[in-house]
C-alpha cells in the first residue's frame, strides 16, 4: 500500500481509545496466473485464508459493492449494539476480483462503502475513517456535523 494509506492506518488506530482498537491483518494477493480460472482460482485461495484467519466469536463484516451503505447513524447504532453484545468485529475488504461466496457466506452484516468502485487503497482509508467517526459519536464527540 501506498504510504498515505499506512500512515492514515496509524494515525485512526492512534486516535482510538478503549473499548475499540484496530488491527490491520493483510494477506498477500493470492498468484495470479493467467486463463479463464484465474480469478475464481485466485478468489478461492484468498478466502481459505481469510477464513483461516477468523474465529467463531467474530462478528464478520465483508466490504461488499451489492450491500447496503448505512447512513452514519445507522452504522452508529450497530457499533453499539455489537460493543453491547461484546463482539469483535473483523471487516474484510477483499482482492480485486472481490470476495469469494464462502466468505460472504459468514457474514454477519455485508457493508458497502459506496456505489463508487474506490480503490482498494482508498477503500481502506475511508474504512478507517468511518469506523472512527461512528466511535466518535457513540463517545458523544461531536465529530459527525450532520
């Protein structure tokens, strides 16, 4: 990732406070050869490990183009029902061939960040920033300006 994105990924996790943090988890893009199979082949190898990476107790979140984009509100509420609920969320932003059924599959809640193809790079920026912004209020920051 472009250093922008790192550092974007460090100043939010900065400015988190208990209860939340955040972990970044990347897995390295699964080989890409060429042909026909190639993408569902490399969706596939992806999935297993991300998969390998989740535990029964997390709450799953796939980044989804074909999901609901809630209103900064609505994500608030959630928040809060899940830090009620004591879940650990994992968020999974996929390759750029997306996200194979069997991680969709484990979803809890599918989210789309926009109708907009974004960047995986600026994808996970706005991530950040959103997950930031919604702990904000929820912490009675006034962060959200309507």
């Amino acid at each position: 990732m472009p250093h922008w994105v790192d550092a974007a990924y460090e100043d939010y996790a900065r400015r988190l406070r208990r209860p939340w943090s955040l972990t970044l988890t990347q897995i390295a893009p699964a080989y890409r050869r060429e042909g026909p199979k190639a993408a569902q082949e490399a969706k596939a190898a992806e999935a297993r490990r991300i998969v390998a990476l989740l535990s029964a107790r997390d709450c799953v979140v796939p980044l989804d183009e074909h999901a609901r984009e809630p209103t900064t509100l609505e994500l608030v509420h959630w928040l809060d029902q899940r830090r009620a609920a004591g879940q650990d969320l994992a968020f999974i932003i996929g390759g750029p061939d997306g996200l194979a059924d069997e991680v969709l599959a484990r979803a809890h809640f599918r989210w789309s960040l926009s109708r907009l193809t974004l960047p995986h790079a600026l994808a996970r920026v706005v991530l950040f920033e959103q997950l930031y912004r919604a702990i904000s209020l929820l912490a009675g920051h006034p962060y959200h300006r309507g």
